[in-house]
C-alpha cells in the first residue's frame, strides 16, 4: 500500500526485509534500506543507525546514550539507536 513520506515514521532493516512504520501501520518495502534512503527527501529523513533511517518530524524526544549515542524517543513510543557511526552527522544535521 502506497504511504505519503509525511506519514512514515521510521524505516528498519530487520531480517532481510525493509519495514516502514507509519501512521497508518507496519508493511514492508522491496527495496533495501539503502536502496530506499537513495529516494528519501534529505530535509525529512535521516540515517541514524545502519539498520534504521527516521522522518525527523516524528521525534519527541533524544535521550542520551552509552558512548557519546542516543536513543530516540518516536510519537509512537519506539525507542530508535543512533549509532557512533551516525551521531556527529545526526548533531550536524540537527544542532544538537
């Protein structure tokens, strides 16, 4: 089922398969994870952790974490790891 961008949460990569959360459920998507980030809008979303790619809209809260990470907190409740990897270009992105 087709899913405006505004309306996705977050996208995981979870056993082999892409799952996108949205306001509207879970399904899953053909592509991989990076192939899908490649058609994302750069304004909205961003890559957090190698399994996870988050719409910035939908956060609530940042936690920190364990070695300079954080945990998002999304509206629904899911609690969303940003990585070592990814964490200078996640305060970059968003100022923090």
């Amino acid at each position: 089922m087709p899913v405006p961008y505004e309306e996705v949460m977050f996208l995981e990569a979870h056993n082999r398969k892409t799952w996108v959360q949205s306001e509207r459920g879970t399904g899953t998507h053909k592509f991989t994870l990076s192939e899908v980030e490649f058609h994302l809008p750069e304004e909205m979303f961003l890559r957090c952790h190698r399994s996870y790619i988050i719409n910035v809209n939908y956060i609530v809260e940042i936690q920190p974490d364990s070695h300079s990470t954080f945990l998002l907190v999304m509206k629904d409740g899911t609690k969303i790891p940003v990585s070592q990897t990814y964490a200078s270009q996640f305060r970059r992105i968003l100022s923090f």
